[in-house]
C-alpha cells in the first residue's frame, strides 16, 4: 500500500510538472518537481486543458451566449490557458520557413520578433479555430478534449521519430523522455479510449470514433512530417506548431462530420 502511494504521489508531482511546464495555469510551488517526463503527460494536459474549455462552453451555454460568441471567447481562452507557448512557436515556424535560405531558418525562428508570416499564421490559426467551432454545434465539450489530445499526442509522436537540430533549448530533453515507441502508446490509447466516449454518447454513430482516432492520427502524424521534411527535423518551436496546426486541422475535419 505505501509503494502504491508513493507511485502515485511520483505521478502526479509529474503531472504537475507537465501542466507548469505547459500551461499558465496558476498552481501552487511545489518542492522537488523534476520536468525532465513533462513530454510523456502532454496528451493528459491537453485533456485537462480541453475540458475546462469545455466547461466554459457548457457554461456560456446555458447563459444563452451565442455560438459564434462562444467559439472566440473560447478560442482566447485556449490561447491564455496555454500562454500562448504553442502558438508562439507556430508563429516563429512560420518566420523561419518563410526564409529562403535553409541554413537562416533556426537562426530567424531564434529571434523573438514576430514576422509578417508569424503573423499570418496566427490570424490564421486563430480563424480555422473559430469558425470550426462555430460549424461543431454537438458534444463541443468532448470535441475540444479530442483537439487539445490529439494535438499533443503529435508533438509526442514528432519528438520521438525526428531528430532535434538544436543542442540545447526547452525542447532538447524531450528526446530522453519520449526515446522509443512504447513511450508514445499511452497517449494514443488514452486518445483511443477518449475517442470511444463519441459511440458511448451515440451508438448509432460508430464511424464517428473511427473516423475521430484515423483523422487524429493522421492529421498528428502528417503535421510532424511535413515540418521535418522542411526543416531537417525539429525544436521546440516546431513542437508548438505541430500541437496548433494538428488541432486546428483537427477541428476542422469535425465539421465535416
């Protein structure tokens, strides 16, 4: 009994770890938080992230703020959740791969300075994001915790297939805690299990789960190549990108559905 409190304390102290490491949720200071494993929780953060936005939604819901409302208020919310550290790194992607030099571009997406690209980018990030929420009129609440996880779930799967091209940076320790494939089944599992609460909701509905887990994966798998076979590899700038592009992406083959 006390070795399985002590798991559990250990996991959660990494669980804390993850959400200060990526969220600018406000948490008390916590002794002897190590980050080093922060990268093997990042599909559980995103779920928690995904379901206070969640909440938020089902809230202004009930308070009769209309759809298109809604979807921006929690579109900012998103943004200030998460600090704004993925979006970030999506903008300085954008700079870099603008350059037409390929040796210039870790040097552009190093500079703090936002480009016209980056901001771009952004604008455009921002609006998939909104006007797909504005066309998702059922189950947002899970529809938001599937984002949120799948986007993460890519950055684990970019972290573990492509190399770092930078030998120091955030996203530089990344590679020891996500080193094999086996690292990255837990977070797909807990996507597929998450995935399956759209048949528990409606049954008569099973190509919405499939469809959830295939366009997840794909969309997550085909943003982290698409970035490698620009750049070479990864950093942790690309690393935001993947989790932004993959939930806009996302969200947008939802509204299909």
């Amino acid at each position: 009994m006390f070795k399985l409190l002590q798991w559990g304390k250990k996991i959660f102290l990494k669980l804390v770890a993850s959400l200060i490491f990526y969220t600018s949720i406000p948490l008390p200071y916590i002794n002897g938080l190590e980050f080093q494993d922060v990268s093997r929780f990042a599909p559980v953060v995103g779920l928690i992230i995904g379901g206070i936005l969640g909440c938020l939604d089902v809230g202004m819901s009930y308070l009769g703020v209309p759809m298109l409302t809604r979807s921006a208020l929690i579109v900012a919310v998103w943004m200030g959740i998460t600090g704004g550290l993925h979006l970030d790194g999506a903008m300085d992607t954008a700079d870099g791969l603008a350059v037409g030099n390929p040796e210039r571009r870790l040097e552009v997406m190093a500079d703090s300075a936002t480009g016209a690209f980056g901001a771009m980018v952004a604008i455009a990030l921002i609006l998939l994001k909104t006007t797909a929420l504005t066309d998702i009129t059922d189950n947002r609440w899970l529809m938001l915790m599937a984002a949120c996880g799948w986007g993460r779930w890519g950055q684990q799967l970019a972290i573990y297939r492509y190399p770092y091209l930078k030998p120091t940076g955030k996203g530089a320790f990344h590679k020891q805690a996500i080193s094999s494939y086996q690292d990255l089944l837990p977070g797909w599992l807990l996507m597929l299990a998450v995935s399956s609460l759209f048949y528990l909701l409606d049954g008569n509905r099973i190509i919405l789960p499939l469809t959830i887990v295939i366009a997840g994966s794909a969309i997550a798998a085909c943003t982290g190549a698409w970035f490698h076979h620009k750049l070479g590899g990864h950093t942790g700038d690309t690393y935001g990108a993947v989790v932004e592009w993959t939930e806009a992406l996302f969200l947008c083959v939802l509204t299909t559905l």
